[in-house]
C-alpha cells in the first residue's frame, strides 16, 4: 500500500505464493529443466507469486502516480521477497482490458 503525505491511500496490490503444476503442460526436457531450475530436478510443482489486485485511486491521476510507477513499485518488492524466500514466476489476474498494460510492462 502507497500512501501520500495526507495519509490518503493512493494505491495497492495484493500478493499470495502460488503452486503451478507441470504436469499437463507441454514443455520439452530442455523447457522443464529450465522452469524447474536448479537442484529441482524431479519436480513437477513450481512454487512463484500472484499479483491478484493493483490499483490506484484515480484522484492521483493528478499527482502523476501512473500504473507503470506503481507496477514497478510491486514487483521491487516482489525481487525482495523472492530473494528471502525464493519463487521462480509471477503472474498476473487482470482484467482483460488490461492486458495490453501488462504486455507492455514486460509480461508475456
């Protein structure tokens, strides 16, 4: 949660660990050691994060807090966490109309 110099909340997301199995996809040996990294060798479950909610008060529209600002934001916080607690993936429920904001942030 960001708050500004008033203490009005300017803007939040929500974060939760999320297990994806690999079991029905369909990735080659090459894609599975990759995605299972290192010492995961038999592993069909991957451990990362869900980014489940980011929003702004649209009242900051006006202080310049723009979606990219606050989606850089979250994910800093992201590399934290991951670096104390590990993770190999972060996903993203969003609305449809927004994943052109997402693409364009670097998510595929």
């Amino acid at each position: 949660m960001l708050v500004d110099e008033e203490i009005n909340i300017v803007a939040y997301y929500s974060l939760a660990l999320k297990n994806i199995s690999l079991d029905n996809l369909k990735l080659t040996k090459n894609e599975l050691k990759k995605v299972r990294g290192f010492g995961h060798s038999s592993s069909n479950v991957i451990s990362g994060f869900l980014v489940g909610q980011l929003a702004r008060n649209d009242d900051c529209r006006k202080k310049k807090l723009y979606g990219k600002i606050f989606l850089d934001f979250a994910i800093s916080q992201l590399i934290k966490i991951q670096n104390s607690i590990g993770g190999r993936f972060v996903l993203i429920d969003c609305a449809d109309e927004l994943l052109k904001f997402y693409r364009d942030n670097g998510f595929a």
